[in-house]
C-alpha cells in the first residue's frame, strides 16, 4: 500500500497547486462571465450581458488594437536585436562572461524601476533624450505624450528591459550548431551572410520559435509599462488590454465583465500562438 502511495504523495504538491492556483480561478471566471458582482454585493446571473457589452466596448477594442501595435513593434525589434547581440556575443572577445551578465541585468531588476527611470528618460522637458536633442538643435519630442509615438516608446523601452533573457536563449541555441557545417562552407567559400541564412537560421528554428511564443505571451500581457509611465493616456493610445481589464476589475469592480474579457483575451492569445506555431514550424 506504501508503495501505492508514494507517487501520488509526490505529485500531491504539483496537483493542489494546480486546483487552487489554476482550475479553481480559472472555473470561477468562467462562471463570472455570466454575472454581474461588485465583490460586495451578492453575484447576480446576467446571462450574455457581459459578451454583449463586449462586443460594443469600443475600449477594449481600441486598447486590442494597441497592444497589436505593440506586438508589431516590439517582437521584430526583440528579436532581431536579441539574435545580432548573441551573434556577437557567441565570438571571442575580451570580457564576454561580462557582457554577457551586463545585458542580462535588466532583466532581473524589478519591472517598476525600470519603467521609472525610462519615464524619466523619456520626460519631455527635463528628460535626458530631449535634452540631447535639444542639445543638437532639434525640437523636443512628445515620448509619452504623443498619442502616436507612445506606444511605440514603450516598446522600445520593454525590448531594452527584456532583450537579455532572448540573448541568452540564443546563445544557447548558437553554440548547438555543429562546428563542422561553418567548416564545410568555408571549404565552398560561402561569405559570412550566407552561412548565417542558410546555417545558423535553420539550425536554431526551434529557438526562434521559443523566443516568438515568448515575446508574444509577453507582448500580450503588457500592464505595468504603460500603468506606471502613461495610465493608459494620452487619449487611451498606450491602455493595452491587460490594463484595461485591471481597471474594470479593480477599479470599477465589474467583476463579471472583466471576466469576460479575460477569458476572451485569452482566446485570442492561443489563437496567435497556434498560428504563430503553423507559420513558424512550417519555415
């Protein structure tokens, strides 16, 4: 009986974590989705209210859009810069273990700190990029109060934060390419783009697959760079989607309806990772 026993007593941690943290919260928002609750008052069965109200919520499919927008901007960018620092990274130079630690910082310092001090790079009249500019003789420019460069700054500014976790996950990737196909194309005098294309990006697909799924999830669950830096303004232009469902939580406590768009916003990212994964795979 002891011997029974012992599996299920060791994956017993993994399976409560799973019904507490996982299952439970989320069956209770699906439930939610059909009621209205303030968390104070008693839950009150609505039906379809709640996805009615969705589908007009001219909001959330302007804050939908702006995370589109930043996913557009910023897993390009991600990516290409991530794979060009690795590229480097990966020969021998002096102080690489350095480097290598140096643009992996960002990524274990607290998000909020972070976005503070690119807050107050990206201030407009005493913030150090407009100084320089203003240095130069150009004008300043809006970075956060320009509802059309907003967004765009704010994913520059989570490409810097995040860029040293794809770095490494590169590296690694990297130097699982066997040294003899370099080799062999050197013996063909291939140039060094060429066996970048036609070596290094096919050999490391999976890894490029890995960093587009992850910049992706991340991309979509953008909140505490524009919560802290914006508010989701000027003229909603930088509220993405997860903010916009935290401020109908637990702001205007609609529970149900921030539910709702929860749940479908989540729909929509396994959405773009299948069809990222289809694409991606397919190549």
């Amino acid at each position: 009986m002891k011997n029974k026993l012992t599996p299920y007593l060791l994956v017993s941690p993994y399976i409560i974590h799973f019904i507490l943290f996982v299952a439970f919260p989320v069956t209770f928002s699906i439930v939610l989705t059909f009621h209205k609750w303030n968390i104070i008052s008693p839950m009150e069965y609505t039906g379809l209210t709640n996805y009615i109200r969705l589908f007009s919520d001219a909001t959330f499919w302007k804050s939908l859009g702006n995370t589109l927008v930043f996913l557009v901007i910023h897993i390009p960018l991600q990516i290409i810069v991530a794979l060009l620092i690795a590229e480097i990274l990966n020969q021998n130079l002096k102080f690489r273990g350095f480097f290598r630690a140096a643009f992996f910082l960002p990524v274990v310092v607290s998000g909020v700190v972070v976005t503070i001090l690119w807050q107050q790079l990206y201030g407009f009249d005493v913030g150090l990029l407009n100084r320089l500019l203003v240095k130069i003789g150009l004008s300043k420019i809006g970075w956060l109060t320009d509802p059309d460069i907003a967004m765009p700054s704010i994913a520059i500014m989570a490409t810097w934060k995040n860029v040293g976790l794809y770095v490494i996950l590169f590296l690694v990737g990297l130097q699982t390419v066997p040294s003899h196909f370099y080799e062999a194309a050197d013996l063909e005098g291939a140039t060094r783009w060429q066996k970048f294309f036609k070596i290094t990006i096919p050999m490391i697909n999976p890894t490029i697959f890995m960093v587009v799924i992850l910049s992706t999830i991340g991309g979509f669950s953008l909140f505490i760079e524009p919560y802290v830096m914006t508010g989701g303004g000027p003229l909603n232009s930088t509220i993405s989607a997860v903010l916009y469902i935290y401020k109908q939580g637990f702001f205007y406590y609609h529970m149900g309806y921030a539910s709702t768009l929860g749940i479908f916003f989540a729909g929509i990212i396994l959405l773009v990772v299948v069809i990222q994964k289809k694409f991606v795979e397919r190549d």
